[in-house]
C-alpha cells in the first residue's frame, strides 16, 4: 500500500521577533535578538528580569483575534489564533469549499493559560468565590487553542492537544502527520503555543535556577553552545503551520513549502527536569525518526536543534547528535539554535521552529546561531555561527525535548514532486 504524502502548504506565527512569518524570517536573516527587559510586569524582585516577550500585541499586521473574543481567551489561545489565521490565509485553504470532517486541528502547549489562572486565584483571595470569572476553565486548559481554531472554522475532523512540556508542539505536529497518513484527515491546522512569561512562569523557572541572569546584556543572554552560558531565556509566542496530504494539495494548486518525511518519539525514563546526560532519549527519538521516514543519517544537511542555552541540554544534545550521526556529525552536517534569536517559547519551540526550518528549506539558506563567541570545548559541531550560510538543504530534522523526559524528532524534506 503506497504511504500517503504529508506536505506544509502554510506558515503563521507570534514570536518576540515578530508577529508575522516575513518579520521573523528577516529577523533571523539580519541576526536581531527578540530578548530584552520585561516589561509586562514589574520583575525588578526576580533573578532573572529579561525574557522574550512579543512585542505590542495586537500590532500590525492586525490582530486575528477580533476584540469581542478576547475576553473568553488567555493569551497563549489569542496568540495561537492570530498564528493559525496567518497560515491558513498562507495555505490558500478555503474552509467552506472542504469536508469539514476531513479537516482537523492539533495545537499544543505545555502550561495552557498560566495568566488566567493567576488572575482568577488573586480575585478568589480578594474578593472570594463568586467574583471568580465563568471563562476561567474555558481559558486557561491546555486545549483551548485547539478548540477555539476549530471553532473559528468549523472543523470538525481529527482535534486534539499535546501537552509534553517543551516537546509539545513536535508531538502535536507529528500526532497531525499521523493522522493524515492513516487517512483520518486530508488537512490539520497544528503547531504550539505558550503565553508562560508571567508572575508565576518567570519566579517558578528562578525557582529552579534554569534562567539566564544575564539581566545587563539581554540580547546575548540566549547563547546555545557558548562556553558564557548560563541558563535559557523565558519567552512566549506561538507557531503553526498547515498539514496536507500532498494530492489533495496538488489537486488545489496549492504552494508547497515543504514534505514532513517522518517522525521519532522516546523517554528519557531519568529526570523530571534534566535530560539523561549522554543524551541516550534523544538519540532514540533521531533514530526512529529517520527509520520512520526511511532517510539515512548522511542524507541529513541540517538540524534545527533544541539548543536552549542549558549547560546539560546543550551537552546531552551534541552528545545525541554525535551517537546518531557520526562521523558526518563532524563532516556535512549543519546545527543551529532558533532560540538564540527569541530565548526558548517551552511548548509552542517546537511550532515557530518548524516555520523557521520550512523557511530555510525554501529559502535555500541555514539560520544562524547568533550569540556564539566562544564554543564550549565539549560542543564541537558546526553550529553556524553569527552568520546566514546559503545551502540548497534537501532533508532538515528539528528536534524538541521537554521536562518529564519527552523528546521527538521530526524530518523535513525538500519537496521535489
């Protein structure tokens, strides 16, 4: 039986670049950091008080979330509306000319509506149980940014959320590869999105001492790979792309950016926070992903990694990628960090990281890893630092590993017909 063709047909996102795919593929092209101060609360009390914030939202272009709804959705379900909106306008699709049963929607996240619910408990200390607001549940789980894109267009096919910490957008995208390749559905709407960089997200992530202090130097507080490291950066934003199966693509004439080849999932089975050290989990997730997609390790040019800017993560990273790939790992095979840019968005990365590795393919090009001064000796790749390198890529692998020991891996490829 022939395997049914996934294909990205479109592209949407909210990142502290940008709050559009073009601002944020230039942002990435020109080196521009989206981390500084945060400002959407007072955060002079915390150790950490820099974060990847977007920018002024709603800003242009405008909003897809229209005023009325606002009030029913926390900002990481408005956030992954506005992302949605953005690819399937992208996409071409018209959803009232598709079976609505065939059209479906997989959106994770890996805290859901963190501010809502910090909002709803100070009014239950202050003003008590009945001044608790009705939206609250509907705003603040995990699968509201599913629901309500769904909603927005009616679909009524496959419709689900992810929520595996910081891989939640990566299994939410290979779940909608799934369902397209078992033909439960023809198109799904998936990606992440996270709106954690509140009161409670930022002193719980101090708590843990995971967070860079760089506090008098924000824009190279996210340097991945650098010996000066010392923590990832809190950020928010959403990304979404569109899953088609590449006939019923083909058959509207839509633009292709890219092919989904395949997928890998695994445990670490080690720690709730920190990644096994030889980074055996996320070795086995590279390794079902490209015996799921039938690519061999030497066919991959380039690997947009988790790359947070952790002292272990980082480690275990280069360590996996090592154990998987090679010796091409030291000979071919490129790795750079989209978090270096705009600091580590915990469930929507996985999301905003595969427009930006769509992008690179179509674009012939491979993203920097800006901030990368001084290698730390035990990180050796060829991670692509400061500067944009021109390569015609045909097979990319992005990879997403989240507290609770998740890791997926997803391959890309160049659409070749």
């Amino acid at each position: 039986m022939t395997k049914r063709r996934v294909v990205i047909t479109g592209l949407g996102t909210v990142n502290p670049l940008a709050q559009d795919v073009a601002g944020f593929w230039d942002g990435l092209m020109h080196g521009r950091s989206g981390v500084g101060p945060i400002t959407h609360f007072d955060a002079s009390a915390y150790d950490s008080r820099i974060g990847g914030e977007v920018k002024d939202f709603p800003g242009p272009p405008e909003s897809h979330v229209e005023r009325r709804e606002v009030k029913r959705l926390d900002m990481f379900a408005q956030f992954a509306v506005s992302a949605a909106v953005e690819a399937v306008a992208d996409s071409g699709l018209q959803f009232d000319q598709e079976d609505p049963f065939r059209s479906g929607v997989v959106i994770g996240s890996g805290i859901g509506g963190l501010g809502e619910l910090e909002s709803q408990h100070l009014r239950l200390i202050e003003k008590g149980p009945s001044k608790v607001s009705a939206f609250t549940v509907p705003k603040l789980m995990v699968n509201a940014a599913s629901g309500n894109v769904s909603i927005l267009w009616g679909l009524q096919g496959p419709n689900s959320a992810t929520a595996t910490a910081c891989a939640s957008a990566g299994h939410a995208i290979a779940d909608a590869f799934r369902f397209i390749r078992a033909d439960e559905a023809e198109v799904i709407i998936t990606g992440g999105s996270e709106a954690a960089l509140t009161r409670l997200g930022l002193s719980s992530f101090c708590a843990l001492r995971g967070l860079s202090t760089r506090n008098d130097d924000p824009v190279h507080a996210s340097r991945p790979w650098d010996k000066g490291r010392d923590g990832f950066v809190l950020a928010e934003g959403a990304g979404v792309i569109v899953l088609e199966e590449l006939e019923h693509a083909k058959a509207r004439g839509a633009k292709i950016y890219a092919e989904l080849l395949g997928y890998g999932v695994s445990g670490d089975g080690s720690h709730i926070t920190a990644p096994q050290p030889e980074g055996k989990g996320a070795a086995m997730a590279m390794r079902q992903a490209l015996r799921n997609a039938g690519v061999a390790p030497e066919q991959v040019d380039y690997i947009n990694a988790h790359g947070t800017s952790t002292e272990l993560g980082d480690l275990a990273e280069t360590r996996a990628i090592k154990a998987v790939f090679g010796d091409h790992a030291k000979s071919g095979l490129m790795v750079s960090s989209t978090k270096s840019f705009i600091g580590h968005t915990l469930g929507a990365s996985g999301g905003i990281e595969a427009v930006a590795v769509a992008k690179c393919i179509i674009e012939n090009v491979v993203h920097a890893t800006i901030n990368l001064d001084d290698p730390d000796p035990e990180c050796d790749l060829d991670y692509v630092p400061h500067t944009p390198r021109e390569h015609a890529i045909q097979v990319a692998m992005s990879n997403s590993f989240g507290f609770g020991g998740h890791n997926v891996s997803l391959l890309i490829g160049r659409y070749t017909g």
